[in-house]
C-alpha cells in the first residue's frame, strides 16, 4: 500500500487531471471523425468522388505518424503544459477551418494539417500518466482516457447530426456550421486546459508538499526497481531494434488491422444508415450512435473479464472474431438488420484497441515501452489511413460499400489469428532482463506496484 499522502495525491488527479484529460479525447476524437457525417453534402458542395473522400479522410493519419515522433521531442522541451495546449488549439483551429474548404486541394490540405496539429496528444497523455501516477494507478487512468474516444463516437452522431440541421442559417451549410462549432469547442477548451495543467509534480500549487514528495518518491522507487531489474543499465532503445523483434511486429500488424476496421466503420457509418432512407440528418445522427453506445457497454464488459482472468489474448480474439462476424453478416442483410449486425462490429472492433494495449505493455521492458508505444500507435495509426481510402476506391469501382465491408471481415479474421502468435498479455508475461544482465542484478523485493501488474501503466516493464 502506498502511504496516506500519496493516496490522497492519486486520488486528486483523478478528480482533477484525469477527467480533464477524458473531455480532451472527447473533443480530439470528435474533430477527427465528425467527417462522416458531413459526407454526402459536402462531397455535393466541393465536388468530391467516394475516392477523393476517402483519401482525405485517411491523408490526416499520414501527417499524424509522420509527426508523432518530433512532437513528443519538443513536449519534452517544452513541458507537457504548454504542449498539450498548443495541440489542441491548432487542431481547434485547423478543425474550424474545414468550414471554408472549397476545393479538394484545400480538402486534403486542412486535413493533412490536422494530422500534423494533433500529432503526439495520445502518446504524450500516456507519458504524463507516467510521469505522475504510480504503476498501480496508470491502468486506471489510462481505461478513463481511453473512455473519452468511446463516449465521443456515441455524442459526435447526434451533436453532428443536430448541426447539420442548422443548413441554410445565414446562407451557410449546415456541414460549415458542424465543422465551425465543435472546432471553436476545441479552440475554447485548449485555453481550459493551460488554465488547470500543471507540467510537472513540483508546479501543482493544489497538492500540497507532503503529497507532492510522496509521489516523486513512489514513482522514482518504481523506475529505481525496473533499473534493477536490468541489472542497473538504463540505456535507451532505439526503434530500429525495437523491429527487429518479432513480437513488436506482431504489435504493429494487430495495432493497424485493429485501427483498419475501427476507423473504417466510424468514417462509413453514417452513410451506410444513410441507405436506410427516409431519415433526417438528426436521425442519421441519432442511429449512429447506437452502434457505438453498444460498443460502451462491451468496453466496460471486456475490460472487467480481461482484468478478473488476467488473461488479455482471448478476450482479444473474441472481440476481433465478434467484429468481423458483425461486419460480415452486414453485407447479405437489408439495411435496418445491417445497422444491428454493424453494432456487434462495434462491439468487437471498440473494446479491441484498450484490451490490446495492455499485452505490449506487458512484454516490453521498462526502457523500451516508451519508444515502443510511441511506435505501435504511430504506425498502427496508418491503419486509419488505408480504411477510408480503400473504402472509397471500392465504392466508386463497385458502386457499394459491401466490398469494404468484406475487407473487414477479412482484416479481424486475420488480425485474430495473429494474436494467437503473441507473446504477452498475462500476469506473468513480463519481459525479464536477458540472462547475463539477470543474474548480476540482485532480485528486487516484491512490491504491492507488481502484485497488481494486472493492470499494468503505460510505461511499465
């Protein structure tokens, strides 16, 4: 147990830092897919074909990988306050400028911009749980955080949907309007976020001196222990060793097919509900949502079973197998049966992405999940770039979404078998030191951080 003043330090960023951070993945995941719902009008108005669409919605997860990386360099030199706030103002700002688009160029140009404007906000969240709250609590914090992006896909539909209804208000579309305001929402929450952030433990004016030394002294001790455990090197890993490694691209491969499927049926929803006809925007809105509040309770559902079995991989399989039956019975039904087999994908393809990052966290040492995290998302991320483009691609050759939604099947199929292969994802999974390493080191003293490793932080080892 920690002692009373670090408990009672927790339980203030939980109150305070944790929910700030859960509205900010709201906000950041609403500007990333409010796209789809914006779809149809907006394809009429600038002249855009399903390819076209589809290869601007994916252009944004190039710019993400590609500047992932130096934006969690220049946090570093400039502090998670000022740097979490600059991502979110720029992508408010980027996100209020697709109001304007008018032309394809500009199109994939604004969207390539908020690729580069929101680049390093996952990572350098999951960095900031690490650098102020002990292992026992990361896996907490990060499954609320991770909420906010499952909780945004169920209010984005209807939020959207009641904007796109503003159509013809001072001679404005009603996709201008649905881009202009949750775009000043993100722009308006950035200065929130400066005003309640703190960079570091030693500026939280609201903890006091006792809870601040108690968990500097909790989380130096933890990293103090994964040191040992190498047997006191602390040298960095690079990512070209990183790939070298079987089990990493295993975690890439699952990482990107996961996002494939996710990011597919999050931008193609609402146009597949669209088929149904006869619904208003609102409505189209309102139905999109269903799909996706399901999804919430399978979140809640699997991440319960996954912790009390403490076995990751078969919740895992399940739901990838859950998301590809779900998207494979879509294809042969009418579209009122489809938007209920499309919730079980949701159900399965949702849950899929927490559960999964546990068995990496799990199976990297402790100098390498950093680099090794930051690598999974980056290029898995690349996932969110080949879905809506090969959706686009198929719809304009074939006239139909079904052979995309036959792709899917196929993605969680395979992505499934694949984590069969892993290694990782229990209790006693973690990555020791190598031999030579392990027996110069003394053995550590069990500690109630690692009686707990069943809920691992994002940068354990």
């Amino acid at each position: 147990m920690h002692s009373p003043a670090v408990q009672s330090a927790v339980h203030k960023i939980f109150r305070r830092v944790v929910p700030l951070f859960f509205v900010m993945f709201v906000a950041n995941y609403m500007d990333r897919v409010n796209l789809g719902f914006a779809q149809d009008e907006l394809r009429a108005d600038v002249g855009l074909s399903a390819a076209a669409f589809g290869l601007g919605a994916g252009v944004f997860f190039i710019a993400y990988a590609l500047f992932e990386v130096p934006s969690n360099m220049l946090m570093e030199r400039f502090g998670a306050k000022v740097w979490l706030t600059r991502i979110m103002i720029s992508w408010g700002v980027v996100a209020t400028a697709m109001a304007f688009v008018n032309s394809v160029e500009m199109f994939y140009a604004l969207r390539f911009l908020l690729g580069v404007a929101e680049a390093g906000f996952f990572p350098a969240v999951i960095y900031y749980f690490s650098r102020w709250l002990p292992d026992s609590h990361r896996g907490r914090a990060t499954s609320v955080f991770l909420m906010g992006s499952g909780t945004a896909t169920v209010i984005v539909g209807p939020i959207s949907g009641a904007l796109m209804e503003m159509h013809g208000i001072w001679g404005h579309a009603g996709w201008q309007w649905m881009f202009f305001i949750e775009g000043v929402f993100s722009v308006v929450l950035g200065f929130v976020v400066y005003r309640f952030l703190d960079s570091g433990i030693e500026q939280a004016t609201w903890l006091t001196d006792e809870e601040k030394r108690g968990l500097v002294a909790a989380i130096d001790a933890e990293q103090a222990e994964r040191d040992a455990r190498r047997g006191g090197k602390a040298a960095e890993v690079s990512r070209w060793r990183l790939l070298a490694d079987p089990q990493m691209l295993l975690f890439l491969w699952i990482y990107f097919a996961i996002n494939v499927a996710l990011y597919a049926v999050t931008f193609w929803l609402p146009s597949i509900v669209d088929d149904i006809g006869g619904v208003s925007d609102f409505q189209v809105g309102l139905l999109t949502a269903v799909p996706w509040l399901c999804a919430l309770g399978a979140l809640f559902v699997s991440g319960r079973i996954s912790d009390r079995i403490g076995k990751r991989r078969p919740v895992l399989v399940v739901l990838l197998l859950l998301g590809g039956c779900g998207t494979l019975l879509a294809v042969f039904v009418s579209p009122w049966v489809g938007l209920g087999a499309l919730c079980l994908a949701a159900m399965g393809f949702k849950p899929a992405s927490p559960v999964f990052w546990t068995i990496p966290q799990s199976y990297l040492d402790a100098r390498a999940a950093a680099p090794g995290i930051a690598l999974i998302n980056s290029i898995g991320n690349l996932g969110g770039f080949v879905a809506p483009t090969a959706f686009g691609i198929i719809e304009d050759t074939t006239g139909s979404t079904k052979g995309g939604l036959v792709g899917l099947t196929v993605v969680g199929f395979l992505a499934a078998l694949s984590v069969l292969l892993v290694r990782g994802g229990g209790r006693n999974d973690r990555v020791r030191a190598r031999p030579a390493e392990a027996a110069a080191a003394p053995a550590p003293e069990a500690t109630p951080g690692a009686a707990r490793s069943a809920h691992p932080g994002p940068a354990t080892a």
